[in-house]
C-alpha cells in the first residue's frame, strides 16, 4: 500500500515541524542501532566520505547529508519511518536550506555524523539517541518564525 499526505503549514505549526524533526530522527536512530549490521556502517562510513570530499559544494554536501540520513532510516527496517524522514528531509531543502549548512561549520557535521556511525556500530541505542539529539539541536536555533 502507498500513501501521500499533502499538508499546508503555517507558521504558527513550526513548532510542531521543530518537534517532529528533533525527535523523529531520534527514534529512527534508536532502532537502527538494534538492526545495524557491517555493511550498514561501511555505507554510512562512505556517504560521511562523499560529504567530506563535498566540503565547498554546498549542494553536494547537503546531498550527502540527506543521504545520510535517509541511510539511517531505511536501516531501521521501518519503511513508515523511511517515508517521515525522507518527507522531512525535503521540507527541510525546500524551505529551511540555511539549516542544512553552516558556512564555515561544515567540519562539525562530519564530526557528529562519525559519532552517530560510531554510535550504531557499537549497537548503543542510548548513544545514538544522545548524538542524534545534539547534531539536531545544534541547527534548531536556525527556523524562524
């Protein structure tokens, strides 16, 4: 079965989007870390590569990010979560780019993004739940209203 959900924001439902995208890509991490095998980890050690050979390509780079994260969610196994992310992955690069990039910053998401990989490689669903959740909040200041 496939299905499409078409939604109008207003601005007073920032809110709600911030919250989705801060804790969603949480969950998704938590249960990837119970079904992360090798192969998982050298792929998402590869697109962490391809971002960091992207340094300076803003499209590139935010490519590689989603990438990445849309690698997390289809290894959770969950395809409801593989639809989430990727839905809010979209909304995020059609409205909210500056979010996806931080001039000068970029070095910090490949960092993060290591600690998430390290994280799922050790099977430590805590861990990855914690590094998920700082990688997030460090671009939540970033919405406006």
């Amino acid at each position: 079965m496939r299905f499409c959900l078409v939604a109008c924001f207003s601005f007073k439902s920032i809110d709600q989007i911030k919250s989705i995208e801060e804790t969603a890509p949480c969950v998704i991490a938590r249960e990837a870390a119970y079904k992360a095998n090798d192969q998982d980890i050298a792929d998402l050690r590869a697109i962490v590569g391809r971002q960091r050979e992207a340094l300076g390509d803003a499209d590139a780079f935010i490519s590689a990010d989603m990438e990445f994260h849309s690698r997390i969610a289809k290894i959770s196994g969950n395809p409801i979560f593989v639809g989430v992310s990727e839905a809010m992955l979209a909304w995020l690069r059609e409205y909210h780019t500056h979010m996806l990039i931080w001039t000068g910053k970029e070095n910090y998401t490949l960092v993060e993004h290591e600690e998430i990989i390290d994280m799922l490689a050790a099977k430590n669903s805590d861990g990855v739940e914690a590094a998920m959740l700082h990688h997030l909040e460090r671009s939540r200041a970033l919405y406006t209203k």
